[in-house]
C-alpha cells in the first residue's frame, strides 16, 4: 500500500496499533508483546475516559486512546520479512 493511499484511508477512518492499557502500562499484544517504550500521543492523552483501554491512530497519524469495544474495519500491523 503506498503512503499516498494510506494517508487517504486514515482521514476516513482511525486504525487500531495492537496496544493496551494492561494495568497502569501500555502493552504491545497479539505477535509482539511486551511494553510500549515509545509513544506518538495526541494532546491531552491518553485520557482513560470512559474506561479507554486500546491504542488507536486518528487521521493524523497521533496516538488516541478508544474503548476496546470499537469495531475498527483497519489495523496496522508488523510483518516480519
């Protein structure tokens, strides 16, 4: 997918990244696992409102924190070539 086409879907659309909340740290899950050592949050996150606990990409590409219970239609994933 060229950059072009997935700047065009994330104005459209938010992507899960494969993190959550697990305890009071910010977790890889899935494949890779382990504690997230970096971070891209938008300001004033994460907010933990309304209990937010899955890491997500919003249209410009900063991190937001959403509810678990949100159908995602993309994800962003690693794949190891």
């Amino acid at each position: 997918m060229s950059f072009k086409l997935l700047a065009s879907a994330f104005v459209r659309n938010n992507f899960w990244l494969g993190g959550r909340l697990i305890g009071d740290q910010w977790q890889w899950v899935g494949r890779v696992t382990g504690p997230i050592l970096y971070s891209f949050w938008s300001e004033s996150e994460p907010n933990g409102q309304g209990g937010e606990t899955c890491l997500d990409a919003s249209y410009d590409f900063t991190w937001n924190d959403l509810s678990c219970n949100k159908t995602y239609h993309h994800a962003l994933c690693e794949k190891v070539v």
